[in-house]
C-alpha cells in the first residue's frame, strides 16, 4: 500500500493484513535525521601579540567543518588574556591585553542541528612586551627633539630625569601611532637631561634616550 505524508512530517500507511479482524492496521513511520558533529578541519596555531597595544585578528572561517549541508556554526571562546574581547560571529579577538605570557584559548564551535554538537581547538596565544625606542637630539633653539617609537596603539609616559634617580612626567598618556615626535623646551636650561619611556600600565620603563648637555650634541646616557 502507499505511504501518505502528514504534517508532522510522519508517513502513514495501512498493511493487507493483520489487526484484531485480520484486515490489516495503520502504521506510521517518522523519519529522523542524523546530525554530524563539525569537526576541526585545520589548526588555529600559535600567535603573538604585542601587551598593551590594540590589537585585532580572526581565525580562519575555514578552521572547522560540519558534514551536514546547511547547518550554521556558532562560536565561543575562553582562556583569553585580560583586556581582549570575543566576537563569535566574526571569529575575531580585540582589544588590548593586560596579561604578560603564554595562555592557552579555548575555540569551540557549535553547531544548530538537533542535538547540537560541538568541536572544540586550542590554540597558544603568546603576550609579550615589545619595549618602546626613544631616540633624543641636541636642543635646538632651546628645545630638544625626540623620536618616540613603539608599537602601535600603546599608552606611553615620557619621563624626565636630570640625575637617573629621580624620573618625572615630561609627556603622559600617549597613544601611539608611531613615530611620534615630541619637543622638550625646557632642555637647554638643565646642565643634563635624560628620557625613557614607560609602557602603562605596568610602568616598565624602555631603554634611555642618550643624555643631552647644551654643549654637545648626545652624551652616552650617563652624567660625567
């Protein structure tokens, strides 16, 4: 006998024979489907990323797969430094880490069939801190001129120093798009001026400019 297809999505259909009176009965089939769980289909793999500096990049959109044609896979993530944000729908992690060293993130990606199926890739994500570079010139017109380098979207603090013991705010909450050129007018009135920059917000100092006398043009950094 033929099936017939109701709504529920079930097909019915009636046997020649059996039942009580043997004259057949009405059966009913329900069709299932079997979902695959997505899979890993290529490693994220380790990445590095400068502390403190804005920062944004994805994994690749083809790092997992899913057997079943159609189905949508949504994304999560956990174990990221301090600072970064994740944006499943995007694949993307942004911000700016505030976490010095090597963590271990969790992707997972999750499909929409019934049941829902997970798969889940690890990936080393490495923080370092790239130290900032502050060259320094002879005062020129009694201002010095500096040349601030460092990695893009750091918050820097330019420090003054006449002695390398006791350090002052010359330039503070600088956001970097380097190079970044700054002026000292107060540099031909000390008999030495000496400059480093910090990273905020942990306040690790970079190296120090070259020292600056008005009767010569750099020193070695250090007061004779």
């Amino acid at each position: 006998a033929g099936l017939v297809k109701d709504t529920d999505g079930s097909l019915y259909g009636v046997t020649e024979l059996g039942g009580d009176l043997g004259h057949g009965t009405i059966y009913k089939l329900t069709l299932t489907s079997t979902n695959h769980p997505p899979v890993v289909s290529n490693s994220i793999g380790p990445r590095t990323i400068a502390w403190s500096a804005q920062t944004s990049f994805a994994f690749a959109a083809n790092t997992f797969g899913d057997a079943d044609a159609g189905q949508i896979l949504s994304y999560t993530a956990t174990g990221f430094p301090g600072g970064l944000s994740f944006t499943g729908t995007t694949r993307t992690f942004s911000g700016s880490a505030t976490n010095l060293g090597t963590q271990m993130v969790t992707v997972v990606a999750t499909d929409n069939g019934a049941p829902n199926y997970s798969a889940v890739e690890k990936f080393q994500l490495n923080v370092i801190a790239i130290p900032p570079r502050l060259t320094a010139k002879s005062p020129v017109g009694g201002a010095a001129s500096l040349n601030l380098q460092a990695t893009n979207g750091q918050t820097l603090i330019v420090q003054l120093s006449t002695n390398l013991l006791d350090w002052f705010p010359q330039s503070t909450n600088l956001v970097i798009t380097p190079p970044l050129l700054l002026t000292d007018p107060g540099a031909s009135n000390r008999p030495s001026s000496f400059y480093r920059a910090v990273i905020k917000p942990c306040g690790s100092p970079g190296p120090l400019a070259p020292s600056l006398r008005p009767d010569r043009a750099s020193g070695p950094g250090l007061p004779e």
